[in-house]
C-alpha cells in the first residue's frame, strides 16, 4: 500500500485527504501545515500525524507520494518550495494548480522532477471526468473528422482582488488544460480583458486561439458570474461532427453530421457522478493507479509539463491584453523545459 502526506490541510487539502482516505490503494500517514491550530484540529479528525516542519516529515515519514495543497497568492504562490523539497526527497507528488503563479518556477519543478525521474503531476481535475475521456476518444476515433474549432467557458462568482491578473492565474490553468488534452497545443492568442463593477482586477475575459494542428477557438472567462448556474462548457468541432460538454460532467453530446439523430450521455448513465467534488477523487484515483502501475513519470496523466504548456498560455493571453489585444505566439512567453 502506497504512504501518503498533504501538506497544506485547509479548505482545499482537506478535500484531497478526504479522497486519499477512500481510496484503497493508499494510506494517508500525515500532513503538515504552519498554521497549528488548523493543523491540530484536522490532525485529530483524520487520526493522523501533524507536522509543521517539512522537511521532519520528509525524514520521518516513508512516503511514496506528497499532494502540495498550499494556496499564496493567485493561489499558487506557496507552491514551489514545498513541491521543491517532496521531489528532492524523490518522492512523487501532486500539486494543486498553478504549480506557481510565477512560471519561472514552474520550469524549475517540471525541469527538475524530470532530473530526479519523479511524477509530477497538476491537479488539473476538470479534465479528468468520463466525459471528457469518452470526448477525448470520439476525437481520437475520428466521430468529429479534422477538428475545425473548439470552444470553452469558464465563469464563476469569486470576489478575488488580490492582483490585476488572478482571474487569469488562479482559474483558467483549468479551462486551457481541458482545451488541449482535447485539441493538441494552443500556438497563438489575442485576448481582450475586462473589469466588472466597481473591481481592479481584469475579471472578465474573451481569447481568441489558434492551435498547432490549424484549428481555431475562443475561451470566455469570468470572475463576475453567478455560482448556482452552469459554470463550464466545452464545445469541439470538425467536419464531420460536433460534441459539447455540458458543466464539467452533467452531459456529453454527439452531433454527427451524417445523422439528424444525436448521441447524448448523461451523468447518471455515464458516471454516476455525485457532484464536482467527485472530479478530486477521480483525479487522485488515476494518479494512485499510475503510480502503482509504474507508469513512467513521462506518461503521467495531468502532468507537470501539460499544466506548464497551460500555464504558458496563460502568461500569453496576459501579454496580449497588456500589448492592447496584440496577436501572441505563445513560444514568445515559453521559457526551455525538458521533453522527456
């Protein structure tokens, strides 16, 4: 049986060491936290033991694996030094996504999990749904033909002002991931940005894509929507048929275009999804059976280098509002990683 640890138990972390414990293949032995009162606390609900320093959890605990649940700012910003020292420990790790706000030290995790032959991996979880890998096929199978065009929406209500671009860092590692695992790597952007009512922070925006492969997309995004509707939907294209995804996993259609008749699966038929919560388990449970299988940390679901090349994007569409909606390549804002 796999040893586990989070590090960083509040609202967030508490939910993967929820789903680490219903997982059979892994024990969660500890986690770690600087806040004590909050360590102390979830520390007693799960039975587990508590840490405050890292590293004395790193020598102290055999670990297989560590999830990096820690927010900062743009809720990446306290990512990068725990994550640093679970894989110099040569430990395979999960960290919350962005891997950093900063992607310099973005490319300093994907760079040296790959030197020290470590899984990293993003929890990049809006991707990892039935929906999404019946999607994923349908493209692979040839149900949609050459892919023409893919669309995503992303909004929800979150009153975040912490820094002008945290709409864009904190949330759309999510949208842009689902974007490419379904149509292969954005090569190009042009973003147009902006602020709701009475907010500093750009809130809103609308992106123009271009991917590798030739298709082309938009992605809306939005801080300044209402939680109790539909937050996502995803919608791929190509010349012989069209699917879309409805909120993440509640439903998946295919529009053939050599049939008035449409193909559509629903959660309670395809899943049996009890709600978003689930999207955490399902990706805990694939890294887990990764690890076990041995799969190479190369091959990995969710990678560390899949939510850099997101990331990547990200600091595109930013350099694109700030050049006045200026058409961006995104190799301009890519720094070298390792392609292993």
């Amino acid at each position: 049986m796999l040893k586990a640890a989070v590090v960083g138990v509040n609202r967030i972390g508490q939910k993967h060491c929820y789903y680490l414990q219903q997982n059979p293949d892994v024990e969660l032995v500890a986690i770690c936290d600087l806040n004590q009162e909050l360590l102390r606390s979830v520390g007693q609900k799960l039975n587990v033991k508590t840490y405050s320093l890292l590293k004395e959890m790193l020598v102290n605990e055999a670990l297989d694996l560590a999830i990096i649940a820690t927010g900062g700012e743009e809720k990446g910003s306290h990512h990068y030094e725990p994550a640093m020292a679970v894989i110099e420990a040569g430990k395979d790790v999960l960290i919350e996504k962005p891997l950093s706000n900063r992607i310099e030290e973005a490319v300093e995790l994907v760079n040296y999990a790959a030197q020290q032959n470590v899984r990293l991996a993003c929890n990049l979880n809006h991707r990892f749904v039935p929906a999404a890998w019946q999607a994923k096929k349908w493209i692979e199978n040839g149900e949609l033909g050459t892919l023409l065009y893919l669309n995503m929406k992303l909004t929800i209500d979150n009153k975040n002002e912490s820094s002008p671009w945290v709409h864009m860092r904190a949330l759309h590692s999510h949208s842009i991931d689902v974007l490419q695992y379904l149509g292969g790597n954005i090569k190009r952007v042009q973003s147009f940005m902006t602020k709701g009512p009475g907010r500093n922070s750009w809130s809103t925006a609308s992106i123009n894509l271009e991917f590798e492969s030739g298709a082309v997309g938009h992605l809306t995004g939005s801080y300044d929507m209402d939680n109790h509707h539909p937050i996502e939907y995803c919608e791929a294209a190509g010349h012989k048929g069209r699917l879309t995804i409805d909120n993440v996993y509640e439903e998946l259609t295919l529009f053939p275009h050599s049939s008035k008749e449409s193909r559509s699966i629903r959660n309670s038929v395809l899943t049996g999804m009890n709600g978003f919560d689930d999207t955490f388990k399902n990706r805990i449970d694939v890294f887990i059976s990764e690890i076990k299988q041995s799969v190479s940390p190369s091959k990995i679901s969710g990678s560390g280098l899949e939510a850099l090349s997101a990331q990547q994007v990200i600091e595109a569409a930013i350099c694109s509002q700030e050049e006045n909606g200026a058409v961006i390549d995104v190799k301009r804002t890519s720094i070298s990683v390792l392609h292993n």
